[in-house]
C-alpha cells in the first residue's frame, strides 16, 4: 500500500510578509480533500476540505468575492 503525503505549495502571490496560507492539491484525484495550513506553522494543524468546497472558494476569489478586488 502507498501513502500519499501532501505536497505544500503557496501561492506565487503571497509575498505579504508571511500572512500565506498552503495548499496540498495533490491529494483532490485520490482523497477528495484539499488539505491547507497556516504557512508560518508547517507542523501545525491543517484543515482537510472538501475538493468541492475549495473549488468554490477559489471560483468566488477570483470572481471578487468575500471584498477580494
């Protein structure tokens, strides 16, 4: 049996001074979940959301959602 462990990236527009969020999307195909974590505590908690539920989220920031532009 493999285990996938994620793969931590932020995002190339978060240069704010460590105020940044990661994601791990490797694990949506396999796991459905899209972990994130606070990027200025690695081994911290992290939030598994649902692949669904980041998709939307991502959709509605770059639709100006939530006062983003």
């Amino acid at each position: 049996m493999t285990t996938e462990t994620p793969r931590w990236f932020t995002s190339s527009y978060s240069n704010n001074g460590g105020a940044c969020v990661e994601v791990a999307t490797n694990l949506a195909p396999t796991h459905g979940t899209v972990p994130v974590r606070d990027s200025k505590n690695p081994d911290g908690p992290a939030l598994a959301l649902p692949a669904t539920a980041f998709t939307t989220f991502v959709a509605e920031v770059k639709n100006g959602g939530f006062g983003g532009r």
